[in-house]
C-alpha cells in the first residue's frame, strides 16, 4: 500500500518551520519536513537506482536508471535530518556534507549533486 502524499502546504509549513530555527523544531516538524523534502525529490528525479534513507524518518528510491528489488540495493545514500535538511533546503552543499563525513553515499551512482537544493524558497 502506497503511503499518502503529503500536501503541499503542510509540508512546505513544516520546511519553513524547521528553516526558522532547526534547533527548536519539534520531533514532529523534522519528521514531517524530512519525509516531504525526500517526498519532493522522488517526484524531481523519478526512479529506482538509488535509495536515499534519512533514519528513522523515511526513505525513497529515485533517479531513472536499473531498477533494484531484492536486498540491500547497490546506490544507498543515508544521513541525519539535520544534513538532509540543509542539503535539501540550500544550506549545506553535496560536496560540503560529504567532506564532513555526515552523508555515507555507497555505489557508483549514489549522489545527488546537482539534484539539490530541491526549491523551497
């Protein structure tokens, strides 16, 4: 069963909210900003050659290529929420977070530069 998407508005609110001051954010606004932001690029660069995983929040697979269906895929890209927020939002860039140690990109086509930041404002 497909998860329900989530709207829009919500989900822009929760951005903005975790952007306004990230250490206050609630468990609940990163959760929700997360699983928007991986939601958004999913629909920016459709497909199933690399799953990016932001725990415990959410996880998606995206970017056209071969399609991986049993076991541990060969293109995992996995990170904190706090890196997948400031990747996603502009404020940290691909080759920034992977020089802090803070993504942890396995396989040859497990990276997102060029792909981010995905566009909120």
């Amino acid at each position: 069963m497909a998860r329900a998407r989530i709207g829009d508005a919500e989900g822009a609110a929760a951005v903005r909210a975790w952007r306004a001051d990230p250490d206050a954010a609630s468990r609940d606004i990163r959760a929700l900003a997360v699983r928007y932001s991986l939601q958004a690029l999913a629909d920016k660069v459709p497909g199933n050659t690399v799953e990016v995983r932001v725990p415990p929040f959410g996880a998606v697979q995206c970017i056209e290529g071969p399609r991986h269906t049993r076991g541990t895929p060969p293109n995992v890209i996995e990170t904190d929420a706090a890196t997948w927020l400031a990747l996603a939002t502009g404020g940290q860039t691909w080759a920034q977070a992977l020089a802090s140690g803070r993504v942890h990109a396995s396989g040859q086509r497990a990276q997102l530069d060029g792909l981010l930041p995905l566009g909120f404002g």
